[in-house]
C-alpha cells in the first residue's frame, strides 16, 4: 500500500520552525510537520490536513490553487511536491 506525503524545500530555519514552533508542531506526532533535513520538510495526509487549517494571518498555511499547492512562511511560498512511498 502506498503512502502519500509532500515535501517542500524551506530552508533550515523554516524546517525547524515548521517542524518544532509552528502551532501545527504543538499536535500529535502524525499530524506534525516533519524537518526531514537539507531545509526540507514532509507532510503526510494527516498533517496536510491539519496544516490546512491555518489561517492566512499565520506562517505555515497552505494555499491550492493554480499556481499549485504551497506553504507560506511570511512573504514566501514554498511549494509542496507529491511523493508516493
């Protein structure tokens, strides 16, 4: 069976941040962000979906829209690629 997560190249300080700040990183384990290394972090469903729950007045929500699914830290997006395992 695969697994379905999404990975985003942050830098390491907004990994980090994502990973251990945000109000995201303060939930259960499986619906955290997760600092994968190299400035990159992983979702997998569940933390998508919490994530998603962010307002816009909040680093680290999510935008879906044309331009793709992306990650907002301040004035930045960063977009989430699909990686199946």
């Amino acid at each position: 069976m695969s697994t379905m997560t999404w990975v985003a190249e942050v830098g390491e300080d907004n990994a980090r941040w994502l990973a251990t700040e945000s109000r995201t990183a303060r939930l259960a384990r499986e619906y955290r962000p997760v600092d994968i290394g190299g400035g990159r972090i992983e979702l997998n469903a569940r933390a998508l979906g919490a994530i998603r729950e962010l307002g816009e007045e909040e680093d680290g929500f999510i935008t879906d829209d044309g331009e793709g699914l992306r990650v907002w830290i301040g004035d930045d997006a960063f977009e989430l690629e699909l990686v199946e395992s």
